[in-house]
C-alpha cells in the first residue's frame, strides 16, 4: 500500500508491529530512545520524545504517528496535530492514559463501573478516606507509573509521606477491591468509526506484573462476555480512541467487574491474539490507525495461552535455549524482545493455543520454563 507508520518508542511493542506490516505492505518508522531498543530492525531515528523538534521532524517522513508508549507529552502531541500531522490516538484521547485522575473522571462521566476513587492532596483526605473504607487503600500517582510502579496498597496516611512532599498535585486513591480475578477486555476502533471487541481474557499479576493470559476468561458467562465487549466499546467511543485499547478489569464475586487502568496501544494482555485469533492486535492497530477495515477477533481455537518470560536466564543468553524449547513443545510459540535478560524484565512470552485447557497452559509454562 506504501503507507508509512512512525511508531514514536523503540520497545516490544513496536517490534512486534513489524511482522504484521510487512505483511500487509506497510512501512513502519521508529523515534527509538537509544540505539539497541528491542524494535532497532526499522529504528530509522533515535531522539527524545519529549523534545517537539526531534518528534516533528520524524513525523515528516510518515502518514501517520502511533506509539509504542503513551509518554509523550500533551504539547509535543499537540504541536504535531497543530502541524497538520495525523496521530492516533490523538492526544484528546492519550490524555485519559497518561493521567489516572483524569480518566476516572471521564469514565464516571461515561457511568462506567469503578471502584470508589477520590483526589487527595494531604494525609488528612487520605486519612479520612482510609477510615470510610475499611482502613486500607490503593494510592497511585497519577501519571508515570506502570508494571506496579507508582502505585501502593496503604493502612496508615502516613505511607504516602514522601509522595505527597514530592509529587506536584493531588495524589489518586482508590479503595482495595476485593476481586476475584482480574480480566482484560481488548478494542480496537479506527479513525472513521468501526469498532471491534476480541473475546474477554483472564490475567494473571505477579508482583504487579501480568505474568499469564488465559483468552477467553475461563468460567465467564455469556452476560460476562458481552458486558465486557460493550464496556470496551463505550469506553473506545467516549473516549474518542483510535487504534487498540486495553481495559483492565477487576471481576467481584458477584460477577460485577470494575475498570482498573487503561492502555491505548497493543498490549500484554493481548499477545495471545498472535497466535490465538485471527487478526492479532498488532495487525489490528495497523489497521486502525491508517482507517482500513478491521479484522475479525474470533479465536482460532478453544483456547489461547500466554505466559510471560521474566527476567531470562542470568547465566546465558535467551537463543541458547530456543532449541531445548523447541524440542520439548513443538506447539508451543516463543516470542523474544531483543532485550538482554535481566531480573524482573519482560524480555518475551510464549504462546499456545488448543482445545484442553489443561494441556494449553501446562504447555505454555514448560516451554516459558526453559528461559527461567
């Protein structure tokens, strides 16, 4: 088609869009960070994304910008589209992911389900809010954090000290909810409108990192299914999304579920759609953000299985183990990030697919084990 992308971010993510272009005729771009970023096959410039000359002048060479992360500031993505640049999502939309104050009240505004969240801006409001909800509370900082940084499970007001001297603005907290488990529901909408749901999946976190996905969620029923797709949608419409978007989900014993975060690019969550589902998210944010029709999300089989590889083996390099792995589960599909291993890095995941459950995870996690 001869449509050129410019990925701003030179992690997994954008890696993981190459395959996918190339197949389609695409040309992706990168504004990598440093040299050597997992995505350093179409790094065509390293630069900071934070300086809006840099971004600028990277974004003249491409038809559309996306993003690997969702760091860039507000005026370097409004000075793109005040150039008359095509970014998606544009930065009405990225503002609902780059700070969780915000979002929260945008998606009280869409009546979207959430747990009881307030604005604090001392220890008296947080202290006050902790006695209204059962004494322990979850505080983030508003923007920045990611993988469990920037976020706290407190009991006392007083372990939020250091954050309130530092951070500049009010702090959110939310109240510990006590879920079940944890979902996540994948959208992608394109820039003219069409908007598509893949099947809800589970996830599992580890020290608040996802280390698992199971896709579809299992033991979901079918009112789950479809309250978690239209709650995607809804939120992908008001929010004005363009590309994928990822809602986090808790799920309560009550089978209510509550939005957590949001995530609009391709996400962990969703790289079981590589091998699991017949448009992988990758792909379908290609698509969307040049507005070409999107691809069905059916799943390709019963199951779909992703376990992250965390860390990698200190004593050797990832490839060293491929064929062992290889050898061992021949269904398995191991996807690696380029990246040098190092402890509790994402450094790539494993993939199954199948009819038995059982057999899809079990598979999934001996292969991941070889590169422990």
């Amino acid at each position: 088609m001869g449509m050129r992308v410019g990925v701003i971010g030179g992690g997994q993510l954008a890696r993981m869009m190459i395959a996918p272009a190339v197949e389609l005729g695409v040309e992706v771009r990168v504004l990598a960070e440093s040299e050597g970023m997992a995505a350093s096959l179409a790094a065509t410039a390293v630069g900071d994304y934070r300086d809006v000359d840099t971004v600028r002048a990277f974004a003249r060479e491409v038809d559309v910008i996306t993003f690997d992360h969702e760091h860039v500031p507000q005026p370097v993505l409004r000075a793109l589209v005040e150039a008359g640049v095509a970014v998606h999502p544009g930065p009405d939309a990225l503002q609902y992911a780059q700070d969780k104050l915000v979002m929260r009240r945008r998606l009280a505004e869409l009546g979207a389900p959430q747990p009881d969240w307030a604005a604090v801006e001392g220890e008296d409001e947080l202290r006050a809010f902790l006695d209204d909800h059962g004494g322990r509370a979850v505080v983030k900082t508003p923007r920045g954090g990611y993988d469990g940084k920037g976020v706290r499970v407190v009991s006392d007001a007083a372990e939020a000290a250091d954050w309130f001297e530092s951070w500049d603005g009010p702090l959110l907290v939310e109240e510990l909810v006590p879920f079940t488990r944890e979902l996540a529901q994948q959208v992608a909408r394109r820039a003219s409108g069409e908007v598509v749901a893949y099947p809800v999946a589970e996830t599992v976190q580890r020290d608040g990192v996802c280390a698992e996905v199971i896709a579809p969620a299992p033991r979901a029923s079918e009112r789950l299914m479809e309250v978690a797709a239209q709650l995607g949608v809804t939120i992908a419409e008001g929010l004005g999304v363009t590309g994928m978007l990822a809602v986090e989900l808790f799920e309560t014993a009550d089978e209510r579920i509550l939005v957590n975060e949001l995530a609009m690019r391709p996400h962990n969550s969703g790289h079981w759609t590589q091998d699991g589902a017949v448009t992988s998210q990758f792909e379908q944010h290609l698509r969307a953000v040049l507005d070409l029709p999107l691809g069905a999300t059916d799943p390709l089989c019963d199951w779909a299985v992703m376990v992250n590889i965390l860390g990698g083996p200190v004593d050797a390099g990832l490839t060293d183990r491929f064929a062992a792995a290889m050898s061992e589960h021949p269904t398995a599909k191991i996807h690696t990030y380029g990246k040098e291993p190092r402890p509790g890095r994402k450094v790539g995941h494993v993939n199954t697919v199948g009819d038995d459950l059982e057999d899809a995870v079990y598979e999934a996690r001996a292969a991941a084990g070889f590169f422990a």
